[in-house]
C-alpha cells in the first residue's frame, strides 16, 4: 500500500481514476446489475497501466514535430553520421578538387600508360598516361552532381506529378499516368542517343535533364500508389472531417506517410543515375572528353582491365562508395522518420 | 463577427444556401431536433470502361433513411455489415455527398455546403472513428493530433493556449497530460481510443457520430470508453449519434434506437419500445441473436434464424427488402414498399415506427430482451396477460 501511494503522489491521474470509482453501496441501490460492476472493476487495473512509468524527464519539455524528433533521432544515429561525413567528404571534393590533388587530372604522358603505382602518383596512370588519383579526384565532381542533381530532379517531378494525380484521381490520375507511361516505354539508351545526338550542346546539365525527363515516371508510380494507399486510411479522413483542405492534408498526413517507398527508390536511382551517365558518356553521347568523370574513366578502363586493374578500381570504388552513402543516408532517413522505429 | 456590416444582406445569403456563423450558435433546447434527416440517399455507381466510363448500376448504400437526432440524446443505430450504417455516418459528417435527400443542422441544409460555410457546420459535428490504430496518424505525436483542429479552426483557441488547450483535453479523457510528444504506436487501443476523442471534443461541437468507436476495442476496454461518452455527454451536453452492431452496448448508452437493413431504416424508437416491444421481424431477429449470458435461459428460448444471405445493395429486392429472408412475408410485401410509420392495430409501446406491413410483437424477441436486460419475470407475465386482454 506505500507503494501504491506513492505512486498516486507521482501521478495525479491516479487519483482521478480512484476518485470516479467510487460506486453506491449495494444496499443504497439494490438495482445496479452485476455487468457495470464487473466493467467498473476492470477499470482499476488498466487505469494503472495507463501510466506504466513516470515520463522521462525530456519528455516534459516542449512539444515537438515528426522532423524535430527525426532531427533528434539523426544526429545519434552512427550509420547516418559515417553517410553524412562521406557526403560531405564527397561534396568538398566536387567542389575544391585541387584541395585533394596537386596534378593536373588532363595533363597526361602517354609514354606511362597504364603504368601502376609511383612517388607521387598513388593510383597509378591510366591508358592516356594520365594520373588516376587526379582523375578520380576531379571526375566527382561531374559523377556527383549529375547523381544528386538528377535524382533530386527526378524525385521531386515524380513525386509532385504522382502526388497530385493519387490525390486528385480522375481525369488528371489518368492524363499523368499516361504520359508517365509514353516516357517509360522509350528505352532509356536509344532515348539517349536520340535525344544527347540531336542536342549540340554537351553540357552537364543537357544530361541531367536527359536523366530527369526519363527517370520521372518510376519515381511518379511509386509515389501515386503510395498515396494512394495512405490517403484511404482514416486518419486522413478524420482530417478531412475536421476541415482541412487539400494543402494541409496532403502536406501534413498523406506526403509524411507516403515518403518512405520514395526515399528508397531515389537512393537506388542515384547510383543508377551515375551508372547511367558513365554508359551515356561509354557510348559517346554523355560527357565528352576533356570533361573529367568517373562513369567516363570506368568505360574507358574497361577494356584493358587484366592489363591494368587499378585503372578500372580506383574510380569505380569511389563510385561504389559514393552509392553506398546516399543509399545509408536514405535508409536512415527513412528509419528517422518512421516513430515506430525508435 | 467579421459578418456584422453584411448583417442586412444575410437573410439572402441564408436563402442561397450560406448560412451565417450566427445561425449555429443558437441553442436547441433539449429533446427538440439538433439534426433532421429527411428521404437521405447515396448511390455509388457501378461504372465499366476504363477510358469512357459508362454506369452500369448503382450500389443503393443507403436508400431513403429520415429521422431526428434530437438535442442532448443519444440515438443508437444497429444493424449487420454493408447496411448502410457507414455510409449514413460519411453523409452526414459531410464527407460524401448525398445523391439527393437533406441533412439539416438547426433548420439550415448543411449537406451541400462547401468552403468557409462547409467549414463552419464541421466545427459543430464531428466523429470518433471506429478503428484507433487506423484514424491517429502514426508521424504525429498525441499533442499534434488533438492540437490539429484548432490549427484549422484557429478562433476557437488562441495559439499560446493551444498546448494547454491540448493537456486539458488529455485530462478530460483520462490520459496523463504529459504524454503530448508521445506518438499514437506507444499507447494501447483504449487509449488510442480517448485520443481520438479528445480530437473529436477539441472544437467543442454539439454532435458528435461516433461510427463503432468500441467494435475494435477489447471487451474490458469498450466499458471504459462507452462510459467516458458516457460521462463527456452530461459534461459537454453532447448530442451522440452512436453506430454500431453490438445490440447490447447499444441499449446500454442509446435513449433511442434505430434499426437498418440493407439501406433502409426499418424500425426506430426508445431503447425499451426497441428491445423489449420490437414489431419489425428483422429486428426481432436480431434480438434473438443476442448472447444470453444465462445457462438456463439459453436452453430455453427459441432463436430466429434467418434463411439466405443479404441480398445485394445493387439489386435490392422490390417492395420490402426484408422479404426475401421474412417469414412473414407476403405477396404485397414485394409489390409495396413498406413505410416507417406507427401502423394502426398496435398499441402502447409497441406503438412506434416500423417499416412492415404487418408489423407486431413476437413473443421470442421480447423475452430475450428482457433476460438480457436483467429484468424479472413477473413484469414478462403481465405483458403476456396484457396481450391476451
């Protein structure tokens, strides 16, 4: 009984729970039936379940949001920490490469071709006589900002289009869907040698677009279902019946829910996107020589990969890792904003 | 008041349709009409093809259903699933439009309203929904979820109350006021439960559809909430309209209940014309469906069981569309549609609305009921007396 009075000390509810527990005698009320009171009893013991342990102190603090919390939960999360570094590790190395690089990744000396490890040269030299280190180095930038800029790309048309189409449904669900399904039955590499042949320019950007305006639809089908699904659940009615409009419910309840399938998918297409560029480029269209990338070394590499191995691995290992850590930070991202999983 | 300058012009706008914020806060004395629902349909067409849509038929939901929910009761309605019960709730809350037929809230149509007058009858009416691991969202915390509607209605709580706004909803029903940054998953369903409750109360309303908030709840758990709605109702003067297909639960909280079956209402009155004096053979049956938590009494009564499947809400049967599964059914129950009315030849409290056209007590329904309900036998012995006068 101490016990359970100090319990009530350390939590008010408990008393009001007592407090509405008490019943009239039976002898002032003969006519109360034995059901109530069997539901009444039962009311005791959950109503001390209700509180099965004191709130941790930082839950009295302020209240917080879905992204607070996922914030929160982010900066201890190890797997996001090591992603996050790499990433950011990567963007400086985009950004500054001569900061990593003191040789010129285009100044090349053929008569070191695929040459292996010297002083000064830790990769080695490539088919041109060039400095694997420095190429690698200098070619994230391109690989990069072609993955980051076209998956980002891709993700947001996708999810917008296939939002709204699962949101609205009805004429506009089927004129978007069709369209998404007129880009997804052009094949991605003769769409390209089409499309890259006919534009004249070579810039960076001609590609990303070239991947945005055919990655899209992937994006828009995961993301329509997802909504979809999520808009059927009965918090989104009950959102809907206190009087929300469209904006709060699709920004508020269906995208929170609906973004999980879509954060994975974008991660995979990041590194199906650097691939992508490195085949477009193998096949003439992509990024042209002078032009520094890793999809271009690798294709290049390819051919003479028993002679010289360390020509194709240096920079399809920076491809692989720079992959693994926009996959990672997806995946953690995700897992932040699943409450579930905390 | 933003209204006040516009006050002349109101009257039209009424007429159009947009009633005045003023219109719903005027008070409905207690027992008169809150809510009128008058010959209320909703079909859902059945559509072939893809790119051309063509209706093929309708799924007749619910097919002509009036009745009064009346200021301060709480009115029960019953029936199996794919009645109708639902999609009556949706109507009403707004959330599908009716395919013809009228919702009145305080004497004005509220079911064609749309934007800020839309929003305006939401404030007044709202749900607790039958499922609490489906109606929280799983990526808001409790504080977000009940503190939502007064993001959306923000005059009804200024913002630097609206957290305690929120822990006062929490206390009211029953859950510790500290757990606002805690998300839906970390509580069980009864207390799932109270938080959709406490969402429902947020904007005070006056009407509250609860569309079976218990069926998903253990048997121990659906006590506590029937009495928390219960308890709520005297607090806030809350008006129920309580949907459900647990008989017994439903006799416990309703003053009144209505039957439906397959779209239609078939019979409705005070719980005890309902349970203890049922004419309608559907609801007899029903009632004789009903567990009897007595041994002895089990072996003796006699149980109705019905014949056949309900039929299908896309093809309902013609005239009554209980006939096809009725043992009393007749060939003028498949030429005429029967009315819910008082039908002549009954008297005293088996005098209430009923739609069969030969409506009348049946021994069987009745005694059920009165074992179920706890009541003596001598009280079943001047009934069967009274009948035999």
């Amino acid at each position: 009984m101490p016990d359970q009075e100090k319990y009530n000390a350390a939590d008010p509810l408990a008393e009001a729970g007592t407090e509405e527990l008490e019943m009239p005698s039976a002898v002032e009320n003969r006519t109360f039936d034995l059901g109530t009171m069997e539901a009444q009893s039962l009311i005791k013991p959950e109503r001390l379940q209700d509180h099965p342990e004191a709130p941790a102190a930082d839950e009295r603090v302020e209240a917080r949001s879905l992204w607070q919390d996922a914030w929160r939960d982010l900066r201890r999360n190890p797997i996001f920490i090591i992603s996050g570094l790499l990433i950011v590790f990567l963007i400086v190395m985009a950004v500054w490469p001569g900061l990593f690089a003191s040789t010129d990744p285009l100044k090349c000396d053929l008569s070191k071709s695929q040459q292996g490890v010297s002083s000064g040269h830790p990769f080695g030299y490539d088919n041109q006589g060039c400095d694997v280190y420095a190429r690698t180095v200098y070619g994230a930038r391109a690989s990069i900002t072609v993955g980051v800029c076209a998956t980002a790309g891709a993700a947001l048309v996708g999810t917008v289009m296939g939002g709204l189409a699962g949101f609205f449904g009805g004429w506009f669900d089927s004129v978007v869907s069709r369209i998404a399904d007129i880009f997804f039955g052009i094949p991605i590499l003769l769409g390209g040698l089409v499309f890259l042949s006919v534009v004249p320019s070579q810039s960076i950007w001609i590609v990303v677009a070239f991947i945005v305006v055919l990655g899209w639809p992937q994006i828009a089908r995961i993301s329509r279902g997802s909504v979809i699904t999520v808009k059927q659940q009965d918090y989104v009615t009950a959102a809907e019946a206190l009087g929300a409009g469209s904006s709060r419910l699709m920004v508020r309840h269906i995208l929170p829910n609906a973004v999980a399938p879509i954060i994975v998918v974008a991660t995979i297409a990041l590194g199906t996107y650097i691939a992508l560029e490195a085949t477009l480029s193998f096949l003439g269209v992509g990024l042209k020589p002078p032009t520094v990338s890793w999809g271009i070394d690798i294709s290049s590499a390819s051919d003479s990969f028993r002679n010289a191995p360390h020509m194709l691995l240096y920079p399809a290992g920076a491809l692989s890792i720079t992959v693994l850590a926009f996959i990672m930070l997806g995946d953690a991202v995700r897992d932040a904003l699943d409450p579930k999983l905390r | 008041m933003t209204h006040s300058g516009a006050g002349a012009d109101g009257a039209d706008t009424n007429g159009a349709g947009v009633p005045e914020e003023a219109a719903f806060a005027q008070e409905v004395p207690r027992g008169e009409p809150i809510l009128e629902v008058r010959q209320l349909v909703k079909y859902f067409p059945l559509t072939r093809g893809i790119l051309f849509k063509k209706q093929v038929g309708a799924v007749k939901a619910v097919d002509g259903v009036s009745f009064d929910l009346r200021q301060g009761e709480t009115l029960g309605i019953v029936g199996e699933s794919g009645c109708g019960k639902s999609t009556l709730a949706k109507v009403l809350m707004n959330l599908e439009a009716p395919t013809s037929g009228s919702v009145k809230y305080k004497g004005e149509e509220i079911s064609r309203l749309s934007g800020a007058a839309l929003k305006a009858v939401r404030r007044n009416i709202q749900m607790v929904f039958q499922d609490p691991y489906t109606s929280l969202n799983p990526r808001m915390t409790v504080g977000d979820i009940i503190g939502e509607p007064f993001e959306i209605h923000p005059e009804v709580a200024p913002k630097g109350d609206r957290r305690k706004a929120v822990q006062d909803l929490l206390d009211v029903v029953g859950l510790n006021p500290e757990y606002i940054n805690r998300y839906p998953h970390q509580f069980s369903g009864g207390q799932r439960q109270r938080i959709g409750i406490a969402r429902g109360l947020a904007l005070k309303p006056e009407i509250i559809i609860c569309d079976e908030p218990v069926s998903a709840l253990d048997v121990s758990v659906q006590a506590q909430v029937i009495n928390l709605l219960e308890q709520l109702q005297g607090e806030f003067d809350l008006s129920y309209m309580f949907i459900a297909h647990d008989l017994s639960i439903v006799r416990h909280i309703s003053d009144r209940v209505g039957v439906m079956y397959l779209g239609k209402m078939v019979e409705i009155g005070s719980d005890a014309e309902i349970y203890e004096h049922a004419t309608h053979p559907y609801t007899q049956a029903l009632l004789s469906a009903v567990p009897v938590p007595d041994p002895t009494g089990r072996e003796g009564r006699e149980r109705i069981v019905l014949s056949g499947d309900v039929p299908s809400p896309a093809n309902p049967p013609s005239g009554c569309r209980f006939r096809t599964r009725c043992w009393k059914a007749q060939e003028k129950c498949a030429r005429e549609t029967p009315a819910l009315t008082v039908r002549e030849w009954l008297e005293g409290a088996a005098a209430h609305d009923s739609a069969c056209h030969f409506a009348a007590e049946r021994e069987i329904g009745q005694s059920a009921a009165e074992r179920e309900s706890g009541q003596g036998a001598t009280e079943r012995e001047s009934g069967k007396q009274e009948k035999q006068q």
